[in-house]
C-alpha cells in the first residue's frame, strides 16, 4: 500500500474542514471549539488543533488528509504538523475565500509562513466561494500571482464538491499513479456525499441571521483581551465606535491621521498596515489602515499583539465598509 499526503491550509472559512469531508471515506477527526474571537461574523465554531480524514485512491493506495487551523495563535499546530505529521505531504493546498477584500493578503501570508514547507512541495492553490463573489477570476489570479513571483497552480473549486475538490487530487497525485480509476472514485465519492449531512457551510447558510447580526463591532469585542474599537471609512469618518474613554477615541484617530502623514513624508516606506502604542502600565492601542477603511483597537496590554494584529485583519476583510 503506498500512502500520500498532503495538507489544506487557508484562513478561517476558507474551507479546509469541508474540503476534507467531502473526500474523505471515514468520519473525520476535528478538533472543533465555539469561536472566541472576531470569526464570529462568520461561523460560530473553528478548528483549533486540526482536521484529518482518509481517501482509499485504489486498493494499493491511499491519501491522507490534513487541515491546519487557520488562525495564527495556532502556529504552533502549523509548525508541529510541518515537522512530524505530514514532513513527507505530496504537497500544500493554500485555500483562498474569494470572498474577502483581499485575497492576496491571505496567499502573501500563508505563503511566507509555509515558505520552507514549500520549497521542495507542490503548491496548489484552491479558490473557494467564488459562486457568492466571482472576482478575481482565474486570470487575475494568474497575473497577481506572476507579479508576486509565483508560479503554481490556481484551482477554483466547490469545498462541498466532492468531484470539485477531487481536482486537487488529480492535480498533486494523478501522474504518481496511473492505475486510479478516476471515474469510478468520484461515483463513490458522490455516493458518500449524498448520504444526509450538514456541511459546515450548510450550517452556516441556515444560520445566516445569526452572523448577519454580529456588527463589525461586536466581532472584535468577542475577542477576550479587546477593550474597544473604532470603524473609519475611506474618509476618515467615525462609522461605528465603542470606545468608551474619549481620550483614547482620540488617540486613535490621531493615530489613523499619522499613518497617513508618515506614509505622505515617508513614502519611501510604501504602504503603512499598522501602528501600534504600546505602554506597560495602560491599554494597547493598535490601529489599522486600509485605503477604504481604518480599524482602531484598545486591547488589554497582556494580548499579544499577534493575535490583535490577526483579528483587525479578519476584521477588515470581511467587512463590507
């Protein structure tokens, strides 16, 4: 039996947990927790360890399958998994939701954190969501990536499809064994995935009032450590604010207007994402800076500024300004 593997990795609701389950032949292992920071926007639980299932390819191989969690206060799980688990993984499918404001912050990201992983690896990258939001489409995808250096595969599927994810199989195994009756594994795999269950995004799907009335706001105050937060739009103007000390109110949007001072008379620095004002014996104030859009954060000066840092980013790419 000749075993592969390969590993899912992508931001929260990216769809590394469906993916699995839709080619996997045994129930999966999940770690799952209720969700405790600003994911709560779009789904009320996350994996926090890691995903694992199994696909039987023929009777003399099998894949297994591995799902990283997509937060960074979990790199830890990355680094253990990269080490021992799957050091030996066929290669990594970077999952991308379309549906953030910017996707290509997501695959900078990843790509970085995984550069090592990589080096000797396929990289697959696998678009999700794109029936909710078509663009970037395949070829904008293909000219960002070659702008950015990279040169991989981009594979736009349907994390609930079997036959859709089965693509990214084929892709990183398919010239390894030739004896794969492709056609008859994805009639098994349609079997499987008509047997009555609820996908994550199905679950999500019927409980969109529940997300939908989660407020930007409220997001970040779900995570423990967030004091308070301001929302500015590409004007500059306060959208929505929480932050109860005005002088911290204050200090924030001085903050914002300093980025974009610094980013006038410094523009050899290029684009400024963030600034930070950190004092030991008060409250972290973090903000936040996109062109269409600003996010302040007051946060308790034990957080790590990692886990703010990734909050304001999931933050502002689900958000709809």
């Amino acid at each position: 039996m000749t075993d592969y593997k390969v590993l899912f990795t992508g931001s929260v609701c990216s769809g590394k947990t469906t993916a699995i389950r839709s080619l996997s032949d045994i129930e999966t292992v999940d770690t799952d927790a209720r969700v405790s920071d600003s994911a709560i926007r779009r789904k009320r639980k996350t994996t926090i360890a890691m995903d694992y299932g199994v696909l039987d390819l023929s009777d003399d191989a099998r894949l297994h399958l591995y799902g990283t969690p997509g937060q960074e206060r979990f790199k830890f799980m990355w680094e253990v998994m990269m080490s021992d688990l799957v050091h030996d993984a066929e290669g990594l499918v970077l999952l991308v939701d379309n549906t953030r404001n910017d996707p290509f912050k997501d695959i900078r990201f990843y790509v970085e954190e995984f550069r090592d992983f990589i080096v000797r690896r396929r990289l697959i990258i696998a678009v999700t969501h794109s029936d909710e939001q078509a663009e970037p489409d395949h070829d904008y995808y293909m000219q960002e990536l070659k702008a950015m250096g990279l040169f991989t595969t981009v594979i736009f599927i349907d994390a609930r499809d079997p036959s859709s994810v089965l693509k990214i199989v084929k892709e990183l195994v398919g010239h390894r064994e030739k004896e794969i009756a492709w056609s008859e594994l994805e009639e098994r795999l349609a079997v499987n995935s008509s047997m009555p269950q609820v996908t994550e995004e199905e679950h999500e799907s019927s409980s969109a009032d529940m997300s939908e009335n989660v407020t930007l706001l409220e997001a970040a105050m779900n995570t423990r450590g967030i004091t308070g937060a301001i929302h500015l739009g590409a004007d500059r103007k306060v959208l929505s604010s929480n932050v109860s000390s005005k002088q911290n109110k204050e200090l924030l949007r001085s903050m914002i207007n300093l980025v974009t001072a610094l980013e006038t008379k410094a523009s050899f620095l290029g684009h400024i994402d963030d600034l930070v004002l950190y004092g030991p014996q008060q409250e972290t104030l973090s903000v936040f800076v996109e062109k269409e859009q600003a996010l302040g954060l007051c946060s308790d000066k034990e957080l790590s500024i990692n886990v703010v840092k990734q909050q304001a980013m999931d933050l502002l790419q689900w958000s709809q300004r």
